[in-house]
C-alpha cells in the first residue's frame, strides 16, 4: 500500500472486535430498556442518581456526586411479573445478526427481524399478544429463524 494512505486501510479482524465487544456490553443495557421496572432515564437523556438524587448528563455512567452506577436502582428491583408477561419470545436469537443470518441459511429458514421501541407499548405487546401466541411460535419456530432487538442496540 501507499504509505500516505495506510491509516485508511480497513483492518477487519479489529473492527470485529469492536462491534463484538459493543454487541455485548449492549445485551445488558437492552434488557434494562425493554424492562418495565426500569429507571425512567434507561432509555436515553440526563438522569438522577438513585442515591443522591444529584441529575447527571446522559454520557456519564456513574453519578458525578456519590459515583454510584447509572440504573443501579433498576438492576437490584429484579424481575417482576409484568416484564415476565411482556419479555422476548423464548425462540429470540442471542447470537449477532450476521451469525444468526449465516444460521438461518443452514438450516434454510426465512430470517424474520423484530425492531422495537423500549418507550412504545405496542412493541411489549408484541412480545405477549403476537410472539407469544403458540400458533405464532410454531409457525415461526417452523419456518424462520427469529432475531428481536431495540431500534437503540448497537444492532437495532
């Protein structure tokens, strides 16, 4: 390559890594944002401590105050029934897009894609009135390889 421009040259096995590791630290924040007792600032913006109730920019991950953690009052409340009832269906795909496509194309399936909205109720409705519906499943279950994310993910 030219020396002028090999700053520019795409290295692919980093930009993995990358996207890899961001996927993953994702997963977490994903399912605070489709939780129901979730902080009301998990889905974006500035938010307040849990603990000293100081109001912190939305970049900030711990409270600038006491350096508690950002959501740290939605992570102790747990699982309650209503996210029980409104949760992704059991056959949602974990894996990446691309791995679950590259699946899908083995087992010669459809890949269906689900995009939702953590601040739309008609998103969490999805999951408990169409994904949860046992004809759904089957049908889905059947014929396509299923993979559910929010619109904020670094996927979505």
């Amino acid at each position: 390559p030219i020396a002028a421009f090999e700053d520019q040259i795409i290295n692919a096995e980093a930009d993995q890594g990358r996207m890899t590791a961001a996927i993953q630290a994702d997963k977490a924040a994903m399912d605070r944002r489709m939780s129901f007792d979730r902080a009301e600032d998990a889905v974006g913006g500035d938010w307040n401590c849990s603990k000293c109730k100081n109001k912190n920019f939305a970049r900030r991950n711990t409270c600038f105050s006491c350096s508690t953690a950002k959501g740290a009052v939605a992570a102790e409340r747990g699982s309650t029934a209503i996210n029980e009832l409104f949760k992704p269906p059991s056959y949602n795909e974990a894996t990446p897009f691309f791995q679950t496509m590259e699946k899908a194309k083995g087992e010669g399936k459809w890949l269906l894609v689900n995009i939702q909205q953590a601040d739309e109720f008609s998103s969490h409705a999805l999951n408990r009135d169409v994904w949860g519906d046992e004809t759904v499943h089957d049908l889905v279950s059947e014929n396509f390889v299923f993979w559910q994310r929010d619109n904020l993910s670094t996927e979505g």
